[in-house]
C-alpha cells in the first residue's frame, strides 16, 4: 500500500453495519434503530476518543456535532475543517451508536459489547498516532486501565504525556466541573493544545 494511503476502509464498512445492538435500541424509551458514526482513518494522527453519540449526532452522522463539539474544539485549538479531517484526526466513541434514553430520559452507557467487538481492532488499524485525547471515564477506563474517578485521572495527566492525554467530557453537564477545576484550563489546556498543533504540523 503507498505512503498515506488509508488502510482502514473495510473495517469501517464492517462497523458501518454492525446491527448487534438492534434489540437493546429497540427496547429502549427512544426505540431507535442503531446508526454507527463511524469516523476514522488509518493515517490519523490524532485520535479523539469519547463516549457514545448523543441524539443530535444520531440525527446527523456527524460527531460531536453539537455544543460540546464547540467546547472540545476550542479545548484543542481546532477549527471544524481540521476537526472533521479524517485524515488527521479519528473520532473514535466507545460505543459507535446513540445507547438511547432510559425511561427517565437519563443518558444510558455505550453497550460494552461495542467495546469487546470492535475497538481492539480499531486500535490496531490506527498506527500513526501521536496522541490521543481521552474523553471522559469510559475512554479513561479503556485507554488508561484506570479505576479512579475523573478528576483524578486527569489531575494525573502528566503521568501519560505526550501521548495520551485525560479529559472530561465537554458537555454542558461539566460546565459546574470546569468551573471548581480551573486548573484544567490554565495547566492543562496550554500544553495540549500546543501538543495538537506541534502533531498536525509535523
């Protein structure tokens, strides 16, 4: 395969079709069908690893296509283009379809046999990665192997730099968060987005 050339391509049609969560959708307040937002190449350098699409992205098949996307952009120094650049940056969630509403509306968990099926094999077709952003505790369990709360991983996150970096997860839900932690945004923030910038311009 030439130099730049993504190798990622039949994975993603296999994950595109993946209808193993059919059933549990189905059964759920929303009552959806599964719809994967699949969006990742082999040449990334950049991985961006969340937690489950929410309504809004199940609606548009496009991630983090909602106000935490705008957060998590100006989090990276990124405009859209770049964001949305499959070439440059993979956007991998642990679980790749909306889990839906339970009956009190609450967000439900990624299904881990979303994990247990695809996200090995994810990993494995993503050689080039410079860094990856861990957003949120599912992705900090995952990636990390970590059992502590998210404050404390991504207090540590010296402990896993450059590499890999903790976030929490950008939703408006955190806004209370960020805002007893401003330390994420004055220590935290400056070096990953210099870290972004150094990877895309390499």
């Amino acid at each position: 395969m030439a130099p730049g050339a993504d190798s990622s391509a039949g994975l993603r049609q296999e994950i595109s079709a993946c209808r193993l969560c059919a059933p549990r959708f189905a059964a759920t307040a929303t009552a959806h069908a599964p719809r994967p937002v699949v969006w990742f190449r082999s040449t990334a350098r950049i991985l961006i690893a969340g937690q489950a699409p929410g309504a809004r992205v199940h609606a548009s098949g496009r991630p983090f296509d909602d106000a935490s996307g705008e957060r998590l952009r100006d989090w990276l120094g990124v405009d859209r283009e770049t964001f949305y650049d499959t070439a440059r940056i993979a956007i991998v969630p642990m679980g790749f379809c909306f889990p839906g509403y339970d009956a009190k509306g609450s967000d439900l968990p990624p299904p881990a046999i979303c994990r247990q099926t695809w996200h090995d094999r994810v990993m494995r077709s993503l050689p080039h990665l410079g860094l990856s952003v861990l957003v949120g505790g599912y992705a900090h369990r995952y990636h990390l192997g970590v059992k502590t709360s998210v404050t404390d991983t991504v207090k540590g996150w010296r402990a896993h730099w450059p590499a890999r970096i903790a976030v929490p997860h950008p939703s408006w839900r955190n806004t209370g968060w960020l805002r007893r932690n401003p330390w994420f945004e004055t220590d935290i923030l400056p070096a990953l987005r210099q870290r972004v910038a150094e990877i895309l311009h390499d």
